[in-house]
C-alpha cells in the first residue's frame, strides 16, 4: 500500500511539474504541456496503480497546484484561478475514464494501437475540456484550424508518452536478459562440475561391480574348500554392493541435478569458447592476473555434449590461467578438419619440460603448490584425458607454437551430436 501510494504522488508530481513545460496556441488558460505526456506514461508504466483513482487524484491535484501557484505569485484573484484551470481537471478525469473504458494497458505489447488509442483520447479529452472552458468562460468556439491543432498536439504526446514507455520496457529486457543469461551460465558452471563427479562416480561404479563380482567368486572358492574365512568374503562381497548400490543412487540425483530444465540440450560452439573464455578472464581477474584470454572459432556446429567439453577446456584454459605468473596471453582456437572438431588451447607460460611431458597426464602429478607449500591434488589433465577419451578422442601435448605451451583436442564430429551422458 505504501509503495503505491509513493508511485502516485510520483506521479501527480511530475505531471504538475511537466505540465508548467506549456505553450498557449488558441491564447488564454488552455495550454498542451509534456503534463499528459508524463501522466500517460505513469498509467502505462505503473501498472500497479489503479488508473480511474490515480486520474481523480491527479486532476484534483493539478487543479490545486495551478491554483496555488497564482494565488502564491498573485497572477490572478482566485476566482478568476479557479474558473481558468477547473477545466484541466475535467480535462484528467476523462482521460482516465477512456483510458480505463477501452484498456489501453492490453494494448502495451503494441506500439502503434497504443499510440492511436492514447491520441484519440487526449484529442477527446482537449475537446472535453474545452466545453468545461466555453461553459465557465467566453473560451472562442473550435475551428478547424484548432481542431487540427488537437489533433496534432495528440498525436505528438501520445506518440512520445508510447515511445519513451517502449525504451525503458526494452532496456528493461535487456537487463533481465543479461540476468538471465548470467543465471544460466552459473547453471552450466555447476552443472560442469557435477558432470565431472558424475564421470568418475560411474567410473568407479564400474570398478565396484568388478570387486563385488570377484569377492562373491572368492567366496564361492573358500565355501567349496570349506575355509573359516567364507563368510568374510561374503560380507565384503555385500558391502561393496551397498556402495554400490548408493553410489547408483547418487548418480541418479547429480543426473537429475545436471538434466535441468531452461537450459538448452545443444548450445552452439561460439558461445561455448565465449562461456569459457569469460569464465577464466573473470577467474585470471581473481588470481590478481594480467591475461589476455583471446578465442577464434568461426564454426557453425553445436553440440550435445555441453558439460563434458565445458569441463575438459576449463581444465586446460584454467591451467593456463594458472602457469602464467603475472601476465601473458592464452588462446582458444578452434577448426574443422576432415571430421574431427580440434581445439587448440596456447599459453604464454613456463611451458612444460619435455622429459616431464609423459607424465602431466598421469594422477598425481602436479607443480602448482599454495602459499603453505600444500601441491595440488594433480588430477585436472587426468579427468580432462578421460572424459575426451570417452568421446573417442584425443587430448594431446604438442610442440611450442609461437613460443607457447600448446594442448589440442581432437574429438569425431558425431561424438559432440550424441546424448550427454553422466
């Protein structure tokens, strides 16, 4: 209730103030001001209000302010106020009213009728008025030269009440739009990293199926020879099917978690070089780094499998991000050769020795340490190597270019068109 009355008495201000934004062409008290233009585009942008009490209110208050402004200054007695500016208020209440009878608001969505509608009622409610002027005053009757003149001035506040309403509501899309876009590629962020969990959750729901199956063998062998020790195998062999058992359940949840709806099933490969590429500026940004991140991708192809090759360049691009100590440069290149999609991902760091480059993809292996001397878990390149492998590719070192460490994907076209899978 609160806020709604602040956006009326918002809007009975900026009525009065623009209505003082006036010119006199038939002479005497009878003004065209930018005042209907702002009321008119009050009614259409504050569509919390109701438009017949907003309409009462504001001509009341129009009236009085203009009253009290010759009475403060002494223009004139205030009688002779009240007969000259009475009729603005008539001139308010029906433009409410016909505002409200035929429903402009409906017609929002469509600039042109709503232009028309608003210039028919304030070409009607001028003519409302005046009558009010010609009954109070000796107001000179209408001609066609002020009857154009109506029309004209109709047209031109309706128009440019339309206009501005339309540039606040797109500006307005485009804000929500880059909300939503942001949302979304938060969304696709997270949904990487439970894709990359879910990989190798499924990985080693693999490798407990093979461990349940052995132990339950082992069982079997040590019952046929009699041996006290069955039983424990037995119990190992139903344990690990347990684990089992909740690691399926915590792949059903990550899978429902990633299979969100509003997120599109294909996204093109632009924009997924573009995600990645903001992605780790914003995160070179938080390290304290002065790196240009540059990517060159003019491929018209979009792909399915958004996470898994969201996760494997944000490994290499963050790695990148990373190995540069202060300032340099990476690129993320991508091309079409024969039928295989090839990403190139280059830095301007310390390179990688070349009797260490067999072991980078092995588990473990790392030479990024905290500031307590802490190493990395050196798991990156061995997730981003197992999830291009699962997409029958293939994630390689090759030699310096331009002086530059350089990684290349090379992934089958028809593997980026299949289902995700986690």
């Amino acid at each position: 209730m609160r806020e709604r009355l602040l956006i009326l008495f918002i809007i009975m201000l900026a009525t009065a103030f623009f209505g003082e934004m006036k010119v006199n062409p038939v002479g005497g008290s009878f003004r065209f001001s930018l005042g209907i233009a702002a009321f008119f585009f009050g009614l259409l942008w504050f569509s919390s209000v109701p438009v017949l009490l907003t309409g009462f209110f504001t001509g009341t208050f129009i009236f009085g302010f203009r009253v009290g402004m010759d009475v403060f200054f002494a223009y004139r007695p205030y009688m002779e106020s009240v007969a000259a500016h009475l009729p603005s208020a008539f001139y308010y209440f029906s433009f409410t009213v016909l505002f409200y009878l035929l429903r402009a608001r409906r017609y929002r969505e469509f600039p042109l009728w709503l232009g028309l509608i608003g210039a028919s009622i304030d070409f009607i409610s001028n003519v409302v008025e005046i009558q009010v002027r010609q009954y109070f005053t000796d107001f000179p009757p209408i001609t066609w030269q002020s009857f154009l003149m109506l029309l004209f001035f109709g047209v031109l506040r309706s128009f440019f009440a339309v206009g501005l309403y339309n540039s606040f509501s797109i500006r307005q899309l485009r804000a929500v739009g880059e909300v939503r876009q942001q949302e979304l590629e938060r969304l696709r962020m997270i949904n990487t990293e439970l894709y990359e969990e879910a990989f190798y959750l499924r990985k080693s729901m693999t490798h407990l199926e093979e461990i349940t199956r052995e132990s339950y063998q082992l069982y079997r062998r040590l019952l046929t020879s009699e041996h006290a020790e069955s039983p424990t195998a037995l119990a190992i062999a139903e344990n690990v099917h347990e684990v089992k058992k909740d690691s399926q359940r915590m792949l059903a949840g990550i899978s429902k978690l990633i299979n969100q709806e509003g997120l599109a099933p294909q996204l093109p490969i632009k924009e997924l070089c573009e995600l990645v590429a903001r992605a780790n500026q914003k995160y070179a940004e938080m390290l304290g780094k002065d790196i240009q991140i540059e990517w060159s991708c003019h491929i018209n192809l979009s792909t399915s499998q958004i996470y898994a090759l969201l996760s494997v360049l944000n490994n290499l691009v963050a790695n990148a991000v990373e190995a540069i100590s202060t300032s340099g440069r990476i690129e993320l290149n991508v091309k079409l050769i024969h039928r295989h999609l090839v990403f190139s991902v280059l830095d301007s760091g310390p390179g990688i020795p070349l009797e260490e480059q067999e072991w980078v993809f092995q588990p473990g292996y790392t030479t990024k340490y905290d500031e307590k001397g802490n190493a990395s878990t050196g798991i990156g390149l061995t997730h981003a190597r197992g999830i291009v492998q699962s997409l029958q590719g293939s994630l390689r070192i090759l030699p310096d270019q331009k002086q530059m460490t350089h990684l290349e994907v090379q992934i089958p076209t028809d593997q980026l068109l299949g289902k995700e899978g986690v």
